[in-house]
C-alpha cells in the first residue's frame, strides 16, 4: 500500500508494479504531495481494505458543468497538467495522449495513483454514464 511521505522524508513509492521514478518524477510526486489530504471516501482496495484518497487542495477546473470540471491542475515548466495524469504516468508509466485516466473511487481530485487506471475516451465516457 502507498503512504503518504512525513513532512521531510523523502518519500520511496512501493516499488512493486511502479516504474521506477526519475528525480523529475519524484520532484513533481512530492510537489503534488505536498498539496494533498489524505481522506477516506470508503474506497477500498482489492483486498477490501479501506484505500484513503489523496485530495489535491490546490487549483483545479472549475466547478462548472463541462466535463472537464473539477480537476487538480498544476503548473510544471510553466505548462498547465492535470495532477491526476501526472500522478499516473509518474507510477504507471508513460501515458499516450490519447486515453484518459479514469477514477475508480470517483473523486476527481484524487492523485491516489491506486485509485486512477488508463482507459480509452470510449470506456471512460461508459463508465460515466454508468455512474450517473
Ligand atoms: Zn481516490
């Protein structure tokens, strides 16, 4: 399971199923680490165990009603990214342009990279539909 680092310690991600992080990965993890909560939503993981989700506390979206609401957003090398996406391509590699990284818990904000897996724009927008 993945913890959140203390403040001061450098975090080392489980290396299990992670690609190892380059500094510049590292760097951007802690950077969207920093700015988050630990909250439990009652997502669990696949052994049942409760799964807290990481909450970016910093800019997102918007809270309007387009799709793309409600979304962490960070600034890295003054270019704006999603923090779920640069979460998911920090631990799960690199991510094409093309496909989406969908929330398994639901929860916009989460950076959790155990709570966000890679999906086609198809499957993403089923998925939503299914959870209206
Ligand atoms: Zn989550």
């Amino acid at each position: 399971m993945t913890k959140k680092p203390k403040d001061g310690v450098q975090w080392q991600p489980d290396p299990v199923g992670y690609v190892a992080l380059s500094e510049r990965g590292l760097k951007m993890v802690n950077r969207i680490l920093a700015k988050c909560d630990l909250v439990n939503r009652g997502y669990t993981d696949t052994d049942g165990n409760p799964s807290p989700c990481w909450e970016w506390l910093g800019g997102n979206s918007g809270n309007g009603d387009g799709a793309g609401r409600g979304y962490g957003r960070i600034k890295i090398d003054s270019q704006v990214s999603a923090t779920h996406r640069v979460m998911f391509s920090c631990f799960h590699g690199y991510l094409p342009p093309k496909r989406d990284v969908d929330h398994k818990c639901h929860n916009r904000i989460c950076c959790n990279p155990d709570h966000l897996e890679s999906v086609t724009r198809l499957q993403n927008m089923n998925n939503q539909k299914r959870h209206k």
